[in-house]
C-alpha cells in the first residue's frame, strides 16, 4: 500500500510542475514569467533527478553544476567518444556538417537505468542555434517517454534558438518544462538565475 501511495504522490508532484511550466512557457520557447513557488528545499525524496550536460569550454558545465547542488539526485557529463576538435573554425565546420547530415557521434556515456528517473535536466551549449550533436545523440539513444524534462543551455548570440524543438522531436513523448538559457559568459555568476528559474518551475 506504501508504493502505491508514494506513486501517486509522484505522480501529482510531476502534473503540478508541468501544469505550472506551461503557464510560465505560455506563448515563448523558453520560461519569461514567474509562477508562485513551492517552498524551498529541493525534490521531495521521492522524485529521482538526473542532470546531465554536455560541455565544451565549462560553461555548461558550471550552470549544470549549480542545477545539481540545488536539486540533488545524479550528475552526468555527456561524453563522446571522438573528442571534438580545439580549434573553433574546425570545430564550426564539422558542426555545421554534422547538423546538416543529422549525424549522431557515438557516445562513451550510456544510462542504463534512465527509466528510473522521474525528473531529467538536459544540458547543452547552443552550436548554430540548436543543440550540440552530442546532447542530440544521447537523447535519440535514450528513451525519456513520460519522464519530465527540464533543458537548459548555454549560448554566445543566439538565446535560446531551436533548442526546444530539437528536444520536442528527439523526445515526442517527454512532459518539457520552461527552459533556462545562460550567455555563456555570465555561467560562472549563474546561481541566482538558476535558483530563480528552479523556482518558477516549482523545483525548488
């Protein structure tokens, strides 16, 4: 009877959540608004989360790492198999490349249990408005059907580009939440950005 009652209450935490981001995503891409919030104090205990990034120069990776120390649960960098090149000409070339063949890089990180996650917080730089490939791979090898997905990104000049529609047609069947989108440059001064936004989205 406990597991029953501790589903259920899942269950309602995670419609409360996704019925507040819609109000806050309402008519833009990514959260503009703020909703009332839940008390702070993180996830109940029963909501397993998992964040997981893809960084390049860190920036990513420091937002992600603030994500983590307020919500708790798991922590994952995306990595590639073939590291990507140093050079920034090179590495736009082969981007673009990639983009335009819809090119997966395989992947050294697999989550074998990402079924057992409720909440997943996806990270990503924007390359030429749209999520990196590696970040692309992972959510095409990864099944996050009825999971609730939080995205974030980081960028240089784009805002937030095609980020959620690349995330709406790698994961059809996900619940997206309002998104969080950092000037790369400003990730390091990030921690209030980041608790306000966990906030809006009652995940805080």
């Amino acid at each position: 009877m406990r597991k029953s009652i501790d589903a259920t209450g899942r269950r309602t935490f995670l419609k409360q959540i996704y019925q507040a981001s819609l109000y806050a995503a309402a008519g833009g891409s990514f959260l503009s608004q703020k909703v009332d919030a839940q008390p702070a104090g993180g996830l109940p205990a029963n909501i397993k989360s998992l964040t997981v990034y893809y960084s390049r120069t860190g920036h990513t990776r420091t937002v992600a790492n603030y994500i983590h120390a307020l919500t708790g649960g798991d922590l994952v960098e995306i990595e590639t198999v073939d590291p990507y090149p140093e050079d920034y000409d090179t590495l736009v070339a082969l981007n673009v490349a990639q983009q335009e063949s819809g090119y997966r890089p395989p992947l050294k990180t697999v989550i074998e249990n990402i079924r057992d996650y409720d909440i997943v917080f996806i990270g990503s730089p924007l390359w030429n408005v749209r999520l990196t490939p590696p970040v692309r791979s992972f959510l095409s090898s990864h099944d996050l059907s009825g999971k609730t997905v939080a995205p974030f990104v980081t960028y240089i000049v784009s805002g937030v580009g095609r980020s959620r529609q690349d995330i709406q047609e790698l994961c059809p069947e996900a619940q997206i939440l309002g998104g969080l989108a950092i000037l790369g440059e400003d990730a390091t001064a990030a921690q209030t950005r980041v608790a306000e936004w966990l906030r809006n989205i009652r995940l805080q």
